[in-house]
C-alpha cells in the first residue's frame, strides 16, 4: 500500500532519510535548512502503447482512471502510484508499489474464475490457436538464435530450451513471448496491425499477469516455476523494449526484477542447482550495468548478487552479455561507488582513490589466462573491447569533462576499434559488440572513425534483423554538439547529457545492447 502521505519529497529520498511528508515543504529540509525539492507528482500509468490505436496509453493521467473500450480483454491494466520506487540505507529500491492493477479490474477477475482453471484453459486455448503456433516458431527459429553465440541454432540455446517450455505453463510468459514475436516479426513483414496491434495487446496481458505475480511474491514464496517465469518474462519485455525504441520506460522491468530477486535469495537463497534462474538473474545483472552506464543512480543490483550469479554461471554468461565475468564485476564495483557518492555515503578522495584501484585491475587483467566458450580466438578481441570499454567508462567517471582528445582517452578508442575490426561481419560474435563500440564511438574525433562505428553497428543490426535506434542516436548528437563547438572549446560532450531529462523523477533506461 502506499505510505500515508504520500511519496517522500526529493531532497530526503537523496538522502536516503524519514521524510515527515509536510506540505507545501518538508519540515525536516526546513529545520536543516536545507531547500525542499518538493514532491514528485501523483500519476497513474495505465497501458504501454506507443503506437496505433492505442497510442499515448502510456502517458501519465492525473486526477482520474485512465479505461479503454477493450481493457477487459487486452489486458490494459497496470497503474503505479509514482514512478520512482523508495530507496533503502543500501541504495536498493523497494518496489512495494511496482505494478498495481486498478481495483474494479482484479475485483472482476476473482470473481470470473480461479487460478487453478483459468489459467490452463487459456493456455490450452492459446497453444490451439494457428497465429501462435507461428508466433512461436518465429520467436524459436528466428529471434532465439540471435540472443547467444555459438550455440544459437542448437537445442541447447537457452531462450529455447528454457523460455519455450515454461511459457507452456506459464500465461504470463507465453503473454511475453508471443508479445515480443509479433512486434519483431511485424516489422520484418510491414504487418503494422501484427505489429500495433497484436504485440501491444499480447504485452499488455504479459504485465497484467507479471504484475499479478510480483504482488504474490510480497507474501507467499512462489514455486520454483513461478520465480523463474516473473524473471523471464522481465527479460523478454526488455528485450521488447529494444526491439521498439532501445528505452524502458521508468525502468520499471529490471527494478522490478530486483525485488523478485531479492525475495528469492532471502527465502531459499540461489546456487548452482537453479540453472534457469542464474541464467535470468546474470543477464538481468547485465542490463542492470548497462542501464547504470547512462547515470550510477539508476543501478539496482548488489555488488553481492553480481557476484553470486558470476560465481554460479557458466559461460553462457559471457556467449549472451560479451562482457567476461571478471570485468562485469570491476566494473559493477566501479558503478556502486559512484552510486555512493553521488548519494555522499562516499567522499570524493574514497571514490577518487577507488576509481584508481579499479583502472589499475583492469589494465592489469589478463585476456590470456583466462577460459572462453569456444577456442574461437577471436573471443579475446570481444573480452579486450569489453576491458577497454569499461576503462573508458572509468576515466569518464573520474573526470566527465576531461578532453577527448587526450591521449589516455584516445588510446582506449584505439583498442577498441581495432580489437572489434577482428571481428568479420559473418561471426556471431559481432552481435555481442554493440557496447564497447558505443563507448567508443562516443569519444572518436575522426570522421573516418565515426564512419566505422556506424557500419559497425548497422552489421550488427542487419544481422540481427534488430534495429535499436538508440546507439545511433546518441552518437550522432554527441557529434552534432562536439562539431558545434567553438574552435578552443574542447571540454568533453558526455552523452549521458542526452539520457538526462530533469522533469523525471525516475529516469528512463536506455539499453544500449
């Protein structure tokens, strides 16, 4: 339930404090003469469509409920008090307001029928119908093989040996997949109703059913199959979301990842045994790093848990992310301090130093000594784009204005470039190169190094069959401001400038992968 009150103001959420909640201005900011930041405002975020007919369902309403003629049988029915959970001492977001449907909705739907019938009859009557049986061959044979490398056409990949038999259990994640499978092979087709219109309906219904079971697992521990579907399914939305736009709203799918995660490990703990869920939870952790790239206030996961699902995975890990496991935790800790300082749990010359330590340790790794998927060499080009990826992320985070045309910064780009041109356009393991060439591209000053970034991730987007439009944006308006600047101004253009809107209160993931 909401806090009475409502939501904290501003400046006491910053500092992670009891907020007494008084108006127009906080009585504990007042006392410490501190300037109230005021309070964040009261929507209710009803649908998730962008386009077609039901276009602006997303937009927030305030001061009424938000219904639509076929809300009771697409599903549009998840609303959330604030868009920006509460923060503990520890910086974790406790997402007791996650999803919420309105209440005249659940009402009806205890009544209709029970869990026990409902849900199988509508699995049954789903897995009947002819568009799924396509849905599911297209997300089998076509989007599963593009999610990992090496293995992606086998039996044993597992967005299809884990994902496709639970969604034939599972409402919620059958929802999600046939969501994702419709929105991608809409566009590959020019199907706009496919696209517009069924995916948004099927996405729909996948949230309503997550939001059911996120609200479950605040009180009852869920079966094991249960856990692993709220995990999938947050996996498959977000990859929903790069197929359309590269953003996640709110970054609501991973923060609510987050809270599911930590009821299980509170309730049973994880290890080796829960192969499915350490294979959820470790991409989950990475599109947690991803999203922290854009601003460290944004990073949800432990340094605790992303070392539990290292020290569990297997090296479908590193055949999914890219990213090897040693630097995914380097650069995870490097993210958590600055998380903590910009929180003031941690003074500059702690982070400072911390920052240090971190760039050292990961010059210092060696690609050599350590065991790749395949005896493919070329997977110590990706782990060395990923090494140098993360340094330069580092040395942007020790000094964001710093000039890109310093040397330290060039020779990261260097490395980057030319350890991805190793990488021919025919391999898989191009697909894994999105991140390092985004970072680098984010801090190239030659047209002709600009030109290669682009190529690069238009292979990889042909490739795929994919297009997330946000690399390519971010890029050309870090460009764009750099090429406007004056000729004897040459402090840095962050692009993390560009993924910063103040109006928000919690601030949009952009999944650069």
């Amino acid at each position: 339930m909401p806090r009475a009150g409502g939501p904290a103001c501003l400046t006491c959420r910053e500092k992670c404090r009891k907020c007494d909640r008084g108006r127009p201005k906080c009585n504990r900011c007042i006392t410490k003469g501190l300037e109230c930041g005021g309070y964040p405002e009261q929507f209710r975020f009803c649908g998730i469509a962008s386009r077609g007919r039901w276009k602006g369902a997303r937009a927030p309403v305030r001061g009424r409920s938000f219904t639509l003629d076929r809300a009771s049988h697409t599903g549009i029915q998840i609303a959330s008090e604030s868009v920006t959970p509460e923060t503990d001492k520890e910086g974790n977001s406790e997402n007791r307001n996650w999803v919420q449907e309105p209440k005249q909705i659940s009402q009806s739907r205890s009544e209709s029928a029970t869990p026990g019938d409902e849900v199988p009859d509508e699995i049954a009557r789903l897995l009947s119908l002819a568009e799924t049986q396509s849905l599911l061959s297209h997300y089998d044979t076509f989007i599963c093989p593009h999610q990992i490398s090496e293995i992606g056409e086998g039996p044993e990949n597992p967005y299809r040996s884990y994902i496709i038999p639970l969604a034939k259990k599972q409402i919620g994640l059958l929802y999600a997949v046939l969501g994702l499978s419709a929105s991608h092979l809409g566009q590959l087709t020019g199907d706009k109703p496919l696209h517009e219109e069924t995916a948004v309906e099927y996405r729909m219904n996948a949230i309503r059913a997550l939001s059911e079971e996120i609200r479950r697992s605040q009180n009852v521990t869920l079966p094991e199959d249960e856990q692993d579907a709220v995990l999938a399914i947050i996996q498959i939305l977000l990859l929903h979301d790069i197929f359309e736009t590269g953003i996640s709203t709110h970054g609501i799918h991973i923060t609510g990842a987050m809270s599911v995660c930590k009821r299980l490990l509170v309730t049973e703990g994880l290890n080796g045994h829960r192969r499915r869920a350490v294979f959820f939870l470790g991409n989950l952790a990475w599109l947690d790093i991803i999203r922290a790239a854009a601003g460290s206030e944004r990073l949800c996961f432990s340094q605790d848990i992303r070392e539990m699902v290292a020290g569990v995975s297997d090296q479908s890990f590193e055949m999914v992310n890219g990213c090897p496991r040693e630097v995914f935790l380097i650069i995870g800790s490097v993210l958590e301090k600055s998380k903590e300082h910009s929180l003031g749990w941690l003074s500059w010359d702690e982070y400072q130093i911390s920052l240090i330590l971190a760039k050292h340790k990961l010059y210092s790794w060696n690609r050599k000594e350590r065991a790749y998927p395949s005896s493919d060499p070329r997977w110590e080009s990706v782990a060395e784009a990923f090494q140098y990826a993360c340094i330069l992320q580092i040395l942007r985070l020790l000094d964001p204005l710093r000039p890109a045309k310093t040397t330290e910064i060039q020779d990261c780009v260097a490395k980057i470039l030319d350890t991805t041109a190793q990488i021919p356009k025919e391999s898989p393991l191009l697909e894994l190169l999105i991140f390092p060439l985004f970072i680098g591209g984010a801090d190239t000053l030659a047209p002709h190094s600009q030109y290669y970034v682009l190529t690069r991730i238009n292979e990889v987007m042909r490739r795929s069959e994919v297009r997330n439009p946000i690399p390519t944006d971010l890029l050309q308006k870090v460009w764009n401001a750099r090429a406007a600047q004056a000729p004897d101004d040459d402090e840095n253009i962050s692009w993390t400038r560009f993924t910063h809107c103040p109006e928000l209160a919690r601030q949009h993931d952009y999944l650069i992968i």
